[in-house]
C-alpha cells in the first residue's frame, strides 16, 4: 500500500531506520520511417518491442537490484491508461486536472518476466529526481505543485506488495528540475531547481532544516529560458563534484560550501542544460591506472536562443559536438572538441559494461519543451572513448519510434537499453500531431551482444555477492574460447536514474585484476580487487561485468559495502 506520512520526527525517524537497515498504431512523421533497413546479423544493434502500452509514458526510470524498473512519469495532466488495483484511487484536491483518480502514474516493471505492475504515487513527480541509497531503496525527490517539496521512498520486496512511502514537506526548498548525486557516506545531495539557487542533503540528520547556497547556479542562469537545469553531476575521485551548468563548471567541495575551482567555459558558447537539454557522463574510473584523472564527457544539446525560436516555430539545428575534459591536479585542463555524426538535442547517454557510451534518443532540432522539438534523431550512436579520435563514433539501427521530449533510456543487466517514454504535450495526446504520446517499451541491443560472438561471450559462474574496499574477492567465470592474449576486464556499473536525458548516479569503475587460474580449460577463477575508497565507488549495489575481447558478460549484483 501507499503511504502518506505527515513531517515530523517519526518520519525522520522512519527514513533514519529505511536507511541504516542492513502502444498504439499512431501517426509517425514520414521522415521518421524512411530509415534504412535494420542490419540482419546485430552488427548494428538490433531493437524489440517489449510492449506496445504500458499505461503510462516512461519519463523516469531507474534499475532496481531485484531486476525491476520503477518506472514513472507525472499525475497531474488526467488519468493515464492503466488503472490502480482493487478499486483504489487517489484523492488530491490540489490536482490540477483530476481530484480523484483511479489510474496509476507509475509502474514496475519485471526484466525477467516481462511483466509490470501499477504503483500508486500520490504527489506530483513530474521533472523529478533521485538515487538508490545503500541499502537498495530508491529516494525520489521533489516534482511540481503539491510535490515539490516531496521525498518519496520505494524499497524492492519479494512479495510484490510494495509500494511508493511518501514524507511530505521534507525537502527544505521546492527541487523542480533538480539533480541527485549520491555521496561517499551514503548521503544523497540534491542540487538546484527551477529558481532555486541551493543544495541540501538528504537524509536530514536532525529535524533542523539546512539549505546551502551555491551562487554558481545563480551565475549560470540565462534569464527567463534558464539553460541552467537539470546541471550535470559528478562525484570525482578525490570526494569533491564536478558541476556543470550552461556553457560553465567548477571542482566543487560540498562538504565546505566552496568553489575549488572553475574550469574553462565549453567551447562554442552554446548551452548545454535544460531547456538545451545536451547530456554528460564521468567515463570509467580505471583502478589499473597508476593515478585516475577522471574525464567528463558532454555532448549535444540547443544553441543559444533556440528555445525563443522554438516557440516562434523556427527550430534551430541541434548542437554536434562533444567536449572532453580530462580533471588533472594542474590548472590546465581543457576541453577537446569533437563532432558527432548526428546532431542531437534531448540525447540519453549511457555508459555500457564495455566502458563505451551510447547516444539515444532526442532530436535534432528544437529544444525541450512542449512541442518544441522536430526531425526525430532515431539512430543511435556509440561512443568509442579509447579509439583514436577519429574512430569513436559509430552509427546504429533506427528504432521505428521517435523517443523526443519526456523520454528515458537505462542499462538492463544483460548489457541491452530499456527504452520507453515520448510526450511533448501536457496530456497524453495520440492522434493528429507530429509526436504522439508513446506509452510502449523498446530495447536496443547493441552489437555486442550479436550471436557472432557466442564463442568468445563470457559466463559469470559465481562471485562474492558483498564487495569490500580494497579488498580481494574471487570471480569464477567461463568462456568458450579463451587466449592468454585476450584482453579481460571486471568492471562494476552503477546504474542511473534516467529522466530529462540526464543519467543521474551512473558510474563506471574498471577493477583491479591479480591473477587468473584455469581450472579446466573452458572455466576460470579470476582474483579482484574491490574498489579503493567510496570516493571511487560509493557504497550500494552495482553491476559487475566480466568483458572478454571487447565482449561483455551478463551482469550480476554486487554490493559495495
């Protein structure tokens, strides 16, 4: 059951216990389907529709340990197309289209059965955000009206009657348009919003409120149009962020409130954040490197006064660069500029388990925002960091269906992209528009997981189910055809909370690796180091990938303790 708790010191309390507790045949635009034709042998990736409606649009999604998807978008535009369970509705007289409503505005959805089921949100998460705490439980923060000051919980359980806990009033300002990060101790910082120009963490550790000001935000603001939210978030190596907002970013020490630096502005000029909507990932941690510099990678995007345009119906070509920063202890870190093959706005960027980033869905012109966005960017592209620059990017298969604004894309554990979500409109609207409310869920394989490669495909056998830092653990693992000379890597991912193309929390770490013992020619044991610091890995459950030759395993849970 759902529950609404009024703010008080039991909710403290509650959420203290949670966290140190071990589609339909609608009109597409033609351009959409003059694609050519999907490769036959994956050398491409290859799509499959998973469910033409699954009653609602997927606008957030997040990978939970138990192999389920909370899926979600918002609940104040009328009733979606699925309904809640055992005749129960929920009661808002703040809703601005239905005070009573007796459809569902989140599901869960099952990778293993293929099936989902309604959960019942009572408040308002539309432009929401959040991160999984350790212990496993998804903390999903803020949205819009009655829900802007909201923290809601889900906790996976094995009996399938769990559902959304909410704490209203939590949150000391309304986060609308804000980004999770979570930290090495476990808490989650929450930063920014639609004017508001601070951070706070959570959990609270005592029902005093605290807010902190980041004048950055304030800075980046370009007047009414923004291009300051949704800021890019990353936790570095050495335990401070790296923020990035508009065209600017800075090294940010949180636990001091103090700008260690600021970086040079991206090159070009143009915004980067919502409504420009680019994206950005931390690429893979090496711990085999003597010292990690952590690199950030940014692509995409609207350019300046594209959103103004947009609503005069000129929409401007999206941006097709990507800047690479590499984070170094010196004062010259710069950005490097590259050009993707596709130019892209409201883009979702992964990180895949073979350390290389997928580039999926969005435009390619236009902006975020209702309507605001044209010529459907249906191909996606993968992104080869450790090529030579001019081999990185490769163009794959077209989905069918356009993914534009309100869309999500996440990793699944066996290495495919869940895709699903599209609505432009402030309701769901099927018929008579260039990109009709998509309700469906699509995965793209990419080609890594081609038959051709059966042989050479590893199998994780067993392994430690708890990880500890710095410490040594054994994986045990087969493959068909095996060579000295192969390159081996384990790597663990931490997957996003995906909404408005920004992967919130997704992190790559490559592991230490000691030895590897053949027991009898087809399986091996294979001795791993566990990440060095939780400023590397922050503690919770990650995906631990075996990559044989450039070719993944299936992914199995760890957890980082």
């Amino acid at each position: 059951m759902s529950t609404r708790a009024t703010p008080s010191t039991a909710s403290v309390n509650m959420i203290r216990f949670i966290l140190f507790s071990p589609t339909f045949f609608v009109f597409y635009p033609s351009s959409v389907m003059a694609q050519t034709r999907p490769s036959s042998d994956g050398s491409h990736g290859k799509w499959h529709l998973l469910h033409a409606n699954v009653g609602i649009s997927a606008m957030h999604m997040q990978l939970m340990h138990d192999n389920k998807v909370v899926i979600f978008d918002r609940t104040d535009f009328g009733p979606s197309n699925i309904s809640l369970p055992g005749g129960r509705c929920r009661m808002d007289p703040n809703d601005a289209a239905l005070k009573i409503d007796c459809t569902a505005h989140s599901i869960l959805y099952d990778i293993i059965t293929d099936t989902y089921r309604p959960l019942m949100v009572q408040t308002d998460t539309w432009c929401s955000s959040g991160a999984v705490l350790p212990n496993g439980t998804l903390v999903q923060t803020g949205g819009f009206h009655d829900g802007d000051n909201v923290t809601r919980m889900y906790t996976p359980c094995s009996n399938d009657i769990c559902d959304w806990v909410e704490f209203p009033n939590y949150l000391s300002r309304r986060r609308w348009y804000a980004t999770n990060q979570i930290l090495p101790d476990g808490r989650i910082i929450i930063i920014g919003g639609r004017r508001e120009f601070s951070y706070e963490f959570f959990p609270r550790l005592s029902p005093r409120r605290r807010t902190f000001h980041l004048r950055f935000l304030t800075q980046t603001r370009e007047g009414s149009v923004e291009n300051n939210l949704y800021p890019y978030v990353h936790l570095l190596p050495d335990g401070n962020l790296f923020i990035f907002a508009n065209t600017r970013s800075i090294l940010f020490d949180y636990n001091q409130n103090r700008v260690v630096r600021e970086f040079p502005r991206i090159p070009g000029g143009d915004p980067r954040n919502y409504p420009s909507t680019g994206s950005s990932v931390l690429l893979p941690l090496d711990e085999n490197e003597h010292r990690i510099a952590p690199e950030v990678l940014v692509c995409g995007g609207a350019p300046r006064g594209a959103y103004q345009q947009a609503l005069r119906r000129t929409y401007a070509r999206a941006i097709s660069t990507c800047g690479r920063i590499r984070i170094t202890d010196d004062q010259n870190a710069s950005w490097v500029m590259e050009t993707m093959p596709i130019p892209r706005v409201m883009g979702d960027m992964l990180l895949l388990p073979t350390g290389d980033v997928i580039i999926i869905n969005g435009g390619q012109s236009g902006t975020a925002g209702w309507e605001l966005g044209r010529q459907a960017a249906t191909r996606p592209v993968i992104y080869r960091p450790s090529n030579p620059s001019d081999q990185r990017f490769s163009v794959m298969t077209p989905s069918r269906r356009p993914r534009m604004y309100h869309s999500a894309a996440i990793l699944l554990t066996d290495g495919r992209v869940l895709v699903g979500g599209g609505n432009p409109h402030i309701y769901y609207n099927f018929s008579n528009v260039f990109y009709p409310t998509d309700l469906s869920l699509e995965t793209f394989s990419p080609p890594y997981l081609s038959t051709q490669y059966a042989s050479i495909r590893p199998v994780i056998l067993s392994v430690d189910d708890t990880v500890s830092p710095g410490q040594s653990f054994l994986l045990s693992f087969s493959v068909g055809e095996f060579s000295a000379e192969s390159v081996l890597s384990v790597r663990i991912v931490a997957p996003s909370f995906t909404t408005h193309s920004y992967s919130m929390n997704q992190r790559m770490v490559v592991l230490r690796t000691d030895e590897i013992i053949d027991n009898d020619k087809s399986s091996y044991t294979l001795s791993v180091v566990g990440p060095s610091s939780a400023e590397i890995a922050p503690p919770g459950y990650y995906l631990l990938f075996v990559v044989h030759s450039g070719i993944p395993s299936s992914g199995v849970w760890v957890r980082i303790q």
